[in-house]
C-alpha cells in the first residue's frame, strides 16, 4: 500500500524554486546532503529541527510555512 503523499514536501520544493532553486543547489546551500534531502521532502516529519533551520536559511521560509512545517514534528 502506497502512502499519501505529504504536501509539506512539495512546499519544501515550492520555496525553493521560488527562491531559483533546485533541489541540488537547495541542499548544498542547506550543507544537508543530496539523498537526506530527498528523504525529507518525501517524509517531511522526519526533518530535525536543525535540518530545518537550515534549509530555511537558504530558501527563507514565511513564518505560516514555518508553521506548517512543524506541525507533527
């Protein structure tokens, strides 16, 4: 049975684009490595909290995405 996908991934990609981002260039700015980072957009409750500061210093988050981001983490 295939799990639902998470939206909060497609948010983490959304950002990043809007910010001219790939996923690529996302993690390395983020210092997360490329496979981690794919983990984490597929199963976003599994972002540590550091994890997401990270990212959010690279593709600079809203406080509303922030939260949606943490909610069930």
């Amino acid at each position: 049975m295939r799990r639902k996908k998470d939206p909060r991934g497609d948010l983490i990609v959304g950002r990043a684009r809007t910010q001219g981002l790939n996923v690529e260039r996302m993690s390395q700015k983020a210092g997360i490595s490329l496979s981690t980072m794919y983990k984490r957009i597929r199963l976003p409750g599994t972002l540590t909290i550091d994890e997401l500061r990270n990212i959010d210093k690279a593709v600079h988050f809203t406080t509303e995405e922030i939260l949606l981001l943490v909610r069930n983490l």
